[in-house]
C-alpha cells in the first residue's frame, strides 16, 4: 500500500488496502440519509425507532468493522454474503488514528452492508457488516490537513458497462465531527496499533437496489482519490 500527500496515478493499480495490523471500527447514523435508510429497513423489526433515537444523542453508534484478514484494497474484490438479498456499497470519509488517539491522515472506506440482514433485528448487525470481504480501504493513506466541510463523496455503480446506481453527498451533511466519533471509540479502550473509522454512509441506495456479482463499485472523495472495488 501507500502512504502519500496526494493520490496521484496510484488508482490504475491494484493496491493492498493500508492496513497492518490496526483494527477498523465504522460509526452510523451520522448523516441524516443513514438515519432514514436505517429506519427503512428495520421498520418491520420494530428496530427504526432506535436509529431515530441515536441519531440526536449524544453517544453514537459505533460498532467493530473488520480486521486486515476481512479488508480489501484498491481493485481487490469485495464480497456479498450468500444469505443475504440486499446488499449494498456504503462510501465512508474514514480515519486513521493513532495509538494516542490522533487523527493522522485519511482515506477512503466502503462498508459494504447486507441490510436484509440488519434489517430484521438490530442484534444481527455484526452479521450483516463483518464478514470476508466486507470492508474496502483505499487506494491509498493520504495524510492531509483536515478535510474541507465541502469534501464531495461520489458513489457509483456500473453493471455490464452501464452506471446503474449515482450517488453524491458532501462533509457538510456530517452531523457528528472527526474528533467526537474519535473521542468515544477510545473512551475506556486502548488502540496500541491505532486504528481506522469509517465515518458514516451518507449515501443509502433504495431498497430497490442490490449489488450483483460483477458489479464495479466506484467510490470518489476530493483529495483522497477513486476506491474501485469489484463484487466477486
């Protein structure tokens, strides 16, 4: 992987994701568009109102990602679970922190979600987020001054050479900030290889849509570069 100022021409390569040895935890319901996202799928469940719940509390939700084993990089294959109907990309400003708990440097996150799964009860999230396969990192740990509230995120996805899904959303519809969402992941926890924090999906799909084997999955955000991943 690579550690760089700026992404460059790294994007026309495939990449291991940047990533050691470091845990990945991701954040939700930060954006307003994941709290309704949220509440969408687990209506039946009797689970929405929770999500509404945390999205004005002061404590967030944060929840274990994945580790190097189960994460991608740049051009590796993502996965989809084979229990699950509805599956869905999620691109995510994410964090690299250190072991004192600073933010260092950023990248690209794609928390891929088996929201059918989610859905049906709150319990099953760990089963519907952290699976091989389930995480992309990339293309590459860019260390930067802190992100323009006007950062765009761009998602999309093409299927057999047509765009099939596009998305856009920007920092400014962050509810929470970087350091807050840091400050609770290492509230009574220690980090002593740091850490990556995926920070919220503001960008859902519809629930008419799920990812197919195949797809390309393109994941865009100024001054971090382009996260292509295929579904295997």
């Amino acid at each position: 992987f690579a550690a760089i100022a700026e992404p460059g021409d790294l994007e026309g390569n495939e990449l291991q994701p940047p990533l050691l040895s470091q845990e990945v935890w991701a954040a939700g319901v930060t954006y307003y568009r994941s709290r309704e996202a949220r509440m969408e799928e687990s209506e039946k469940s009797g689970g929405d109102v929770f999500y509404d719940k945390v999205y004005d509390a002061d404590r967030p939700e944060l929840f274990f990602k994945g580790t190097a084993s189960r994460t991608v990089g740049h051009k590796q294959k993502v996965a989809i679970r084979g229990d699950s109907n509805w599956n869905v990309p999620e691109p995510e400003y994410t964090l690299a922190i250190n072991s004192s708990g600073k933010i260092f440097g950023y990248t690209i996150g794609n928390d891929m979600s088996s929201r059918d799964i989610e859905g049906a009860n709150p319990l099953y999230l760990p089963q519907a987020k952290v699976y091989r396969g389930a995480c992309a990192l990339g293309p590459a740990l860019v260390i930067k001054d802190p992100p323009s509230p006007d950062t765009a995120i761009r998602l999309e996805v093409e299927r057999g050479g047509e765009s099939v899904f596009e998305g856009e959303t920007g920092l400014m519809q962050l509810k929470r900030k970087f350091e807050d969402l840091v400050a609770y992941l290492f509230r009574d926890n220690v980090f002593p290889n740091g850490a990556y924090l995926l920070t919220g999906a503001g960008i859902v799909p519809s629930g008419g849509f799920t990812l197919n084997s195949g797809d390309i999955i393109r994941i865009s955000i100024d001054g971090l570069g382009t996260l292509e991943n295929e579904v295997e």
